[in-house]
C-alpha cells in the first residue's frame, strides 16, 4: 500500500502531524510505502490527484483526504482499505 503525503513547505500544520501520521501509518499496514510530496515540486501531480488544499493525503492513486486527517482517521481508513484488499 502506498501512502503520499501532499504538502508545502513551511506549511506548520503538515510539519507538526507528519511524524504521527507516518506512525499511525506504518503501524496499520505492512508493507506500506510512504512518500512525502512537496507541492510546489509535483504540482501537476497533485492537480491530477484532485488535491485542492494542503495538506492532502493519497492513498494507492485516490485522494482520500482532502484535509488533514487525526493519526487515528488514517489508521482506520489504512486498516479497512487493507481489509478489502484481502
């Protein structure tokens, strides 16, 4: 499972939750890819993606959060996405 993180730089609200939502998410799914997308260098991609406001989280290709999520919003969207998977 592959997990983006869209933000700016200087972006105080995405510093101060990066490290909990890596956490929170490296700890509701093996195997996870976790990647961090400054904004300002992929701005198409984030524009593809249906990004409208920062920070935004993407999971496997689909914006699930158009807003920034509680550690435990994204746990919970990474477990029940893992289980229909299996």
């Amino acid at each position: 499972m592959k997990v983006e993180l869209i933000h700016a730089p200087g972006c105080s609200r995405c510093a101060g939750a990066r490290e909990s939502l890596k956490a929170a998410a490296e700890g509701a799914v093996t195997g996870l890819e976790w990647r961090e997308i400054n904004v300002l260098d992929e701005m198409d991609y984030a524009v593809e993606h249906g990004v409208l406001s920062l920070p935004a989280i993407v999971i496997d290709g689909e914006l699930v959060f158009s807003s920034l999520p509680t550690a435990q919003q994204l746990r919970t969207a990474l477990i029940r996405r893992n289980a229909k998977d299996k």
